[in-house]
C-alpha cells in the first residue's frame, strides 16, 4: 500500500495522519533529532498512526464507513465543547510523537512469553544449585498497551479521547 495521508475530508485509502515535512517540522520545532529516511518516516508515520487507532476510542464517529483511519470523525466534540472538523491538530501532533518512537523501536512489541503462552515480566537463574525464578507480567491481568505520556497528554488534554482500549485480553479501561 502507498503512502496517502488523511485530509480533513476523509481518504479512503488514508493510513497516516501526516505527511513527512509535517513531522520534520514538528520536531526541528521542539528541537528533536533523529537519523532517518524519508521511508523510513513514512513507516513510522504508518506505525504510529497504526497505534493511535488502535490504542484509543475517539469522541464521536468516523465520518465514512470506507475510511481506513478513525480521524476525521463526526459528532466530536473537544474540551471546550467545540464541534471538531477533519484532523483535529492534537490527533497530528501525537502522531510526530508516536512516529519518532516508531523509527528505533517497536511502539507495539511482542511480550517475551513462556512454553505456556503467559508473559513474562522477568526470569533469572541460577546454575549451582540450580535455582529459577520467573515473574509474569499479567498475573490474571489484561494485557495493557504501551502508554507515551508525551504523546498521550496531547490527546487528554483537548478530551479527544473516550476512553483506552485495554488491549489483548479483552475489556475496557475507563479514563480517569
């Protein structure tokens, strides 16, 4: 799939909400550096949108049952009750935030798991006398996806978000 950036009226192919020279700018702004490609920010502009959509439940509802990307949306309403047009720029500029992650590290890595399938949260051993310790991460839990402060903070404090999707396991976690 090519590269196509949302617009305010939806693009059904859409799969970033912003374009590469609005990252560059956005972080030569904030005085952020980084050492990548322009695909290479492209991908990640794709893995951070990837992971908004997927992380948060939005005010209101997709504009088009065609769009690929939950921005922008109708019936949605900010902090200060304003009635929210196409790409709200919180959506964007947590977008940047997520994508700059995006470009060394996996913003949605795979826990370590054992022959079980539960997660592990830390292992040692020990070789005379054998001993091993394994601590899971979840006990009984829901697995809950990575959270950013930097990033989150853009999108709770204009109250685009609902509420978080809890992630793998099922159930909803409400803001608080």
């Amino acid at each position: 799939m090519a590269f196509v950036v949302q617009q305010d009226t939806p693009v059904a192919s859409a799969n970033s909400y912003v374009a590469v020279a609005d990252f560059k700018a956005y972080h030569a702004d904030r005085g952020n550096t980084f050492t990548a490609e322009d695909t290479a920010i492209e991908q990640a502009l794709v893995k951070a949108t990837d992971y908004l959509d997927t992380r948060f439940r939005f005010v209101g509802c997709r504009d088009t049952k065609d769009q690929t990307t939950e921005w922008p949306r109708d019936h949605a309403y900010d902090d200060r009750g304003d009635n929210v047009e196409g790409v709200p720029q919180a959506v964007k500029d947590a977008t940047c935030e997520y994508a700059l992650r995006a470009i060394s590290a996996d913003l949605l890595s795979d826990p370590t798991r054992d022959a079980t399938g539960r997660a592990i949260k830390s292992k040692s051993e020990s070789v005379g006398p054998i001993k091993e310790s394994v601590e899971y991460a979840y006990d009984g839990q829901v697995f809950q996806l990575p959270e950013y402060p930097s990033a989150d903070r853009l999108l709770f404090a204009r109250k685009l978000v609902l509420r978080r999707s809890a992630g793998i396991g099922g159930g909803i976690v409400g803001r608080g």
